[in-house]
C-alpha cells in the first residue's frame, strides 16, 4: 500500500486565528549575501569519518548554486575531493590554514575554529 503524504507535515495542532502553514518545499532560496558581510567559521572534524581529518566552512548565507561555486573554488586550490551539503562545505584532509587564507584573501570574514 502507498503511505498517504500528509498535507501540513509536522503542525500538530495551531490555536492561533493567523495561522498560516508554509510548505518548507515552497519556499524560495534566500539571497547570497555579499562577500564582505559573510562570516565564515573554518573548522577540523573526524568525528564519523573513520580517523580520516575533514576540514568544515560553515556560515555561508546565500544560495546552493553559489556555496557549490565556493566549494569548487576551495577544492581546486587545495587539489582535494570535498562536497558541499547542507549549508557546509567539506574539504578532505587538513587544509583548515590554507583554506583560511584564501577566503580572507577573497574578501571573507573568516574566523578559525579550534586548536
């Protein structure tokens, strides 16, 4: 049998006389900020990776087209695989400095995250 596909998935019950339920699939992607309003957070992780070191930018603001645009930019730079999935960008390795200097070099406000 095909399972029935609710129609306001989530929303218990609302009391409110304004409400208005908002599909989260309708809503339009928000716009990228610009370069000089970012802030960026650059970050190691190796946690669920089998040991394996992945260096993290999360903060970026804007949409999936141009946060891909970035993580292409940074995985090229760094000649590494990576991806960039919900609202992150994985890079594969250890490059938390080289990645830190060049989003400042573009304009970015980066902070460093971590020892």
């Amino acid at each position: 049998m095909k399972k029935k596909k609710q129609r306001f998935e989530g929303i218990v019950y609302s009391t409110a006389d304004n409400f208005e339920y908002v599909d989260a699939e309708s809503t339009e992607d928000e716009e990228t900020l610009p370069v000089s309003q970012q802030k960026l957070k650059v970050l190691l992780d190796r946690k669920a990776r089998k040991g394996k070191v992945v260096t993290i930018v999360q903060g970026f603001i804007g949409t999936e087209n141009d946060l891909n645009e970035l993580a292409k930019k940074l995985k090229q730079k760094c000649g590494v695989g990576g991806a960039a999935k919900d609202g992150e960008i994985l890079i594969q390795g250890d490059f938390k400095q080289k990645i830190f200097d060049l989003l400042k070099g573009e304009g970015y406000s980066v902070k460093s995250v971590g020892g």
